[in-house]
C-alpha cells in the first residue's frame, strides 16, 4: 500500500508541476521589437524551451527586421499552477532595410548581432488557453559595434496542448 501511495503521490507532483502546454504561439512587444510574432516551444524534458521571435520595426529613419532564439529554462514558481518563471539566452540577428543607426558619432548600417538574456516569469490561463509573460534582460550588440543594452517585453501567446 506505501508503495502505491508513493508512486500516487510522485505521479500528481509531477502532474501538478509539468508545463501546462508544449507550444504557445502569439505575439510580443516591447523593446526592442515594438511587436513581433512570437513561438514558444518546450523540447526535451520538457522544462527547456526555445523562444523564437520574428519582427520589424517601421519608423521613418530606421526601418529593419529582425529575429531573436532565445533557449530558456522553466521553473515552477511554488505551488502556484500556471505561474512559472525562466531564464535563458541567446542570440538575436537584424537587418535595417533602410535607415540606420546612429552611435558614437558613426552610422551604422546593414546586418546586426547581439547576444540577449533574460528572465522573465508567466502565467497560463487553466479555464482558456491562454498564455501571458514578462521578461527583460540585458543584451549586447556585437555586430556592427560593441554595445551593452537591454530589453523588456510582455508576451500574449495561445496555448497548445
């Protein structure tokens, strides 16, 4: 009977804390993205994620596009279900299209790369299947210049089992 209990009690732990979806698809916006389509993939065991996200930006002096793959690790955040927080990295890659950017008085124009951090925390709806998540984290342009920065998004994703 203890065993049952035991092999019961190790099944609904791992129930209880296991990502409660393995793609969320959506969109995020903050900076630097200003709004970018957004995926969310668990791989593997299930608590590392790969967080890819694709956008532009359209302003009048500085038009680009840009992608970002973040590889995150998810935590459960107590017995909170639906709350998790991650931390993660990665690289991002731009191309302004047309524009440039300014810094250290040199414009710079053509492709760019950064590698981006992060940590961030979320929330999935259990009554809809919905996502919700905030993250921010340093960033360091590389390619044209050498850069510290930052970011910060809010992420709103659908949910799939």
């Amino acid at each position: 009977m203890k065993k049952i209990s035991l092999a019961a009690a190790l099944f609904l732990t791992t129930a209880l804390f296991a990502q409660n979806y393995s793609t969320a698809i959506g969109i995020k916006s903050g900076y630097p993205g200003y709004g970018s389509i957004n995926l969310k993939k668990f791989i593997g065991s299930g608590d590392v994620a790969i967080d890819a996200l694709l956008g532009a930006n359209f302003e009048s002096t500085s038009r680009y596009i840009w992608g970002q793959c973040l590889f995150e690790k998810n935590l459960d955040i107590g017995n909170r279900s639906g709350f998790n927080w991650y931390y993660g990295a990665g690289p991002s890659v731009g191309y302004w299209v047309s524009g440039s950017e300014f810094y250290k008085g040199k414009y710079y124009s053509g492709m760019w790369l950064a590698i981006d951090a992060v940590i961030g925390i979320e929330y999935t709806l259990t009554a809809i299947p919905l996502n919700l998540a905030f993250e921010a984290g340093p960033s360091l342009n590389i390619i044209p210049y050498v850069r510290p920065d930052g970011m910060a998004n809010i992420a709103l994703r659908y949910a799939i089992q």
